[in-house]
C-alpha cells in the first residue's frame, strides 16, 4: 500500500467515523484511523 492509497483510506474513515451512528462504530472506525496516521508519520 502506498502513501496516496494510506491517506486516501484515512481519509474515508474519517468521513464515515463523522456519519456513523453508535459509539461502538465510531470508536472502531477511529482505531482503524489511528493505526493508519501511524503508517503516514513513519514514512
């Protein structure tokens, strides 16, 4: 996976974690998130 491709997912799970409806939801969309903003600083 490469830088775009990383940002690009970020990005949309971003979007859906502002969209999403229960707390569970948000809180797995916001990890996911998290993991990948720590792919983009270490490159």
């Amino acid at each position: 996976m490469n830088h775009r491709e990383i940002i690009k997912r970020y990005s949309d799970l971003i979007d859906r974690a502002d969209h999403a409806n229960g707390r569970k939801e948000i809180v797995g969309l916001l990890k996911k998130a998290a993991k990948l903003k720590s792919k983009i600083e270490i490159k």
